[in-house]
C-alpha cells in the first residue's frame, strides 16, 4: 500500500517533466529524451497518461490506507497514527522535487520571493522587470499582477532567494514551507478530532494523506496548505492555552492569505465560558481581533511590504473558475443579459453577483461571531467547518485546493456515515481531477483524453473502494 502510493507519486513527478511548463531554458527541459517528448503531442500525451495513472495508484493506496486504519480492527491508535504518517511521507517526498504541478503558481511565487529579496514589495512590482529563467515559467496572466498573497510566503520566498536564484531549487525551497503545514496539521488534527469523538487516524487519513493534500498541497506548491496548518493550530492551541497564542496563530493563517484570519472567531467561541453574554462575546472578539490584525500588519512591517495586500485583494477573481458558484450564476446573468440585450445586466451581472456572495459569507461569518456556541469544543470544530466551506463556495474564485480550508475542521468532526463518505469522495476527486485545472488551458485535444481517463480512474476506484468496504465488513463478521 505504501509503496503503490509512493509509486503513484513517482508517476506523477515523471509524467509532469514532461506535460508541466518548464522554464524553457532549464536544463531539464533541454534534456534530448524529455525535449523530445515535450515538444511533439504524442509525447505529451504519453506524460498525460502516466500522470493520470500515477494519480490512480496514489488514490487506491489512499483508500486501501482508510480501509486499513478502521478501528473496529483493534489496532491501536497510535499505531494506526504511524501508519498514516509514515503513508503521508513516503507519497509526499517525490514530489517535493517536481516542478509545480497542475498550476504555475509556483514560478509565481518564485519570482515574488525574489522580488522580496531585493527589496521590492511584490504588491507594487510584478515578475516582468525579471529576465531569464526565473520569469520564463511564470503564467502571462500573473507576468503583470502584484501578489494577493501575504507577508508570511513573500517573507519565505524571500529567504528561499537567498540561498538559491535557480527557479526550480526556489520552489523545492517553497516546498518547505509546505511540509511545515503538513506538520502542523499532524499535531493539530488529532486535538480537534479528539474533541469530537471522531477517530483521530481516520481524521489524520481524510486530511494528511490525501490525493487533494498531496497532489495540490505539496505537488501543487500551494500557500492553502500552510495557511490550513494554522488555521487548525490555531484552534487546538485555544482549546488549552491562553487564546492569544491562538490569535496570534489566526493573524499568521491571514498573512498567508487573508481568509485565513476567519479562524479568530473559533479562536473566540473556544475561549469562552459557555454561554457567554453579547458584550463578553465582543469584547473577546475585539481582542482576538486585534491581536490577529497585529500579527498580521506587524510581519508585513517586519519585512518591509506593508499592507500592499489589501490594493491586491480582488487579484484572484481576475480568473473564472468553474467551481464559483457567484462566478457561475453571475456569468449566466450576463449571458442571459447580452441574449436580451439588456446591456447593465450583462455588464455588471458578474461583479454583482460576486459581491452579494461575499456579502452572504461575511454576514454569516458575523452572525456565527454573535450566535455561535461558546466553550463547546466539539461545537466549535463543527462551526468552523461549515464557515470555512461557506467562505470557500462563496469566494469569487475557486480552485480544487481551496477545500484545503476546510479540509482539516471537516474531517475532524463527526458528521455520520453519509457526511464522511461525501469528504471521502470529494478529497479523492479532487486530487485525481487535478491535470484537469490550469495546466491544460488552452488545449482541448488533452483536456478531452485527460476527462475520459479521470472518469475512468474515478470508477475504478470506486468500485475499489465498494471491494474494501466489503472485505472489511467481511473480515469483522468472521
């Protein structure tokens, strides 16, 4: 099991030397055999379908993984802990060395780093002043946009910079901060589970081993990873510990992206007597609040960036992606706008609807702050789930990586046999649909051949995963 996911994983770093974009004057992207293979569409199609097949042993190692971890099998805990942490490392460690993975946010982030290191904010220079390899993987669509991320990956990319400006050693440097996320999650998950009554090997499973985590997370180089790790900290650390030392870790999920700093109102609820009263609840909130801005303003003061981020914030929703339900609904709007020829509606449809669902989670997120249960441990990882995945549906973008928010607070808690199944199938999917997003745009040949085979792996594995259940329901009646 471990060693077909680590195989799988090797399928994936492979096959994506070959369908991933290089920066074209790398040496590995030169190399006569992978040049040769890049360069004709055969030998792309060839790389597509080793990734896709690296993707397919990865994801039935991973269930045969949860099969293997049920505690009606009478293995203890901590073993069954080991098991998951050890299939995480050995699915996780070929792809550190991967270029990025179904996304070129990774050169991105690269040349941010390295804008960062010479002392320019990334919020008002963008890669294009670069010449050479490290602007050359970067996506045109970013080669002029200032970062919307914050202070805390500019700050790493910056240190990545200093010690290499080869673009391929800054993202398996980038990587790093990453694995910190995974490591984090490790500590963090089992507490929330913990809280809950949900088997904390199981919860570990649905968030540390998962095609979603490992394929996005660590293949994808995707600051949603790190940004989890704190979120989930952040609350584990508040159910303890003095609740600014959660604030101060919700302040640092914000300066990795801004949505993170929603973990401070379970950061609030959490540390809380029960039943708390309207102005305790505010004043707590205030506090959490302002110690989280502190973190958050004081990094970026700290390594000389500022607050550049809030100028950059509407930078992700220059992109429509399919999985945004305001994006979706607003764009039929505007079609149906442009059918009628009634020309506001068409223009201004989208913008609309985008505002209205942020509008939508910010007020759900203040009335959770003002109604939510306080001092309930178990309650609280139940909120932060649904507000979480209440703030990623609602976002004006959507990538297959953002459920990473959610990811470590909805596996953690209990929601029934149905509830765990869908998580199931949502983590899987999601990792297995991956060569799928924004590494194909552009190319409909790939896109139709990577479709049939994703749908052909998705059945396959299901059908494993019917084959598992009925083996272990099997062996636990015999």
């Amino acid at each position: 099991m471990i060693l077909r996911g680590a195989l799988g994983s090797t399928l994936v770093l492979l096959g994506g030397l070959v369908t991933q974009v290089l920066p074209w004057s790398s040496p590995v992207a030169t190399a006569p055999l992978l040049e040769t293979l890049r360069e004709s569409q055969a030998g792309r199609m060839i790389g597509l379908v080793v990734v896709v097949g690296g993707l397919a042993m990865l994801g039935s190692a991973w269930l045969r993984l949860l099969a293997e971890i049920n505690p009606d099998h009478g293995v203890p805990t901590p073993l069954r802990l080991r098991l998951v942490h050890r299939a995480t490392a050995a699915w996780s460690v070929p792809l550190l060395l991967a270029p990025p993975m179904f996304s070129r946010d990774g050169w991105s982030y690269a040349a941010q780093g390295a804008l960062t290191h010479i002392g320019l904010s990334p919020y008002i220079w963008t890669p294009s002043i670069f010449d050479g390899q490290i602007r050359e993987g970067v996506d045109p669509l970013w080669m002029n946009t200032p970062t919307p991320y914050g202070p805390v990956p500019l700050a790493w990319g910056s240190m990545v910079a200093g010690v290499s400006d080869n673009p391929w050693l800054m993202v398996i440097g980038y990587r790093l901060l990453g694995v910190l996320g995974l490591l984090l999650l490790a500590w963090a998950v089992p507490k929330l589970a913990a809280r809950t009554g949900q088997d904390v090997a199981r919860a570990s499973a649905l968030v540390l081993a998962c095609p979603l985590t490992v394929v996005h997370g660590i293949g994808g180089v995707h600051n949603d990873l790190v940004m989890a790790g704190l979120m989930a900290a952040a609350v584990a650390v508040a159910f303890d510990r003095p609740w600014v030392i959660g604030a101060a870790l919700a302040g640092a999920a914000a300066a990795v992206k801004l949505p993170g700093g929603v973990v401070a109102i379970g950061v609030a609820l959490v540390s809380l007597p029960a039943m708390a009263a309207t102005m305790p609840r505010l004043r707590r909130l205030t506090s959490v609040g302002a110690v989280a801005v502190g973190v958050l303003v004081g990094t970026g003061a700290l390594i000389g960036v500022g607050i550049g981020w809030i100028h950059a914030l509407n930078t992700p929703g220059i992109v429509r992606t399919p999985l945004s339900i305001s994006t979706q609904v607003g764009a039929e709007l505007g079609r149906f706008g442009r059918i009628a020829g009634i020309g506001p509606v068409e223009d201004h449809a989208l913008s609309v609807v985008r505002t209205l669902g942020l509008l939508v989670a910010v007020g759900f997120a203040v009335w959770i702050a003002l109604r939510g249960r306080t001092g309930d441990r178990s309650d609280v990882v139940r909120t932060m789930a649904l507000l979480t995945l209440a703030v990623v549906l609602l976002s004006p973008a959507v990538h297959g990586w953002y459920l990473l928010w959610a990811l470590p607070f909805l596996a953690s808690y209990r929601w029934g046999r149905p509830g765990d199944e869908a998580l199931r199938d949502a983590a899987l999917l999601l990792g297995i649909v991956a060569p799928l997003d924004s590494s194909l745009r552009g190319a409909p040949t790939e896109i139709l051949v990577v479709a049939i085979l994703v749908v052909m792996t998705a059945i396959r594995l299901r059908l494993t995963q019917a084959g598992h259940a009925r083996r272990s329901r099997s062996s636990l009646a015999a």
